[in-house]
C-alpha cells in the first residue's frame, strides 16, 4: 500500500500529467494529444524538496499529496533446467 510522504494539497487542472521530478518537487506538464511531437513544457508547481528512496514509486495522490509505494521488482521466474 501506499503512504503519504507530505502534505502539499495540489489542485489539479485537467489536460495536465501531475508528477514527482527528480528535486522531489511537484511539477506538471500538458498532456499529448493527436499527432504533436516532442517534449511538453514542464512546470513546477509546488517546491517540496521530498528526499528520495531507491525502490519507490512517489506519485500525486487524489487529495494532491507526495505519496509513495515500494516498486515490485523481479518479474517472471525462469523455468528450471533440468
């Protein structure tokens, strides 16, 4: 399950993909749509400064806090030789 890591309270605007950047601040940037090309602009929307662990996921939950859940890792088990 996941945890709230900070409470920012981010209102959402639609035609927007809300995210985590790499400075642990919340960002958003437009969403493709049709047939545009390259890369949208991003824009920080809160400065929070979240410290990141390895193997987590941190995402914008529905009430527009840092939320966080361990990544599963591993995949399909390989079959045995015998």
């Amino acid at each position: 399950m996941a945890s709230k890591v900070e409470k920012v309270g981010v209102k959402k605007q639609s035609g927007y993909l809300y995210f985590v950047d790499k400075k642990g601040n919340v960002a958003r940037a437009k969403m493709a749509r049709g047939k545009k090309k390259g890369k949208g602009k991003i824009e920080v929307v809160a400065k929070v400064g979240v410290k990141k662990q390895s193997g987590m996921l941190y995402f914008i939950d529905k009430q527009g806090d840092i939320s966080a859940a361990k990544m599963s890792r591993g995949g399909k088990k390989k079959a045995k030789k015998r």
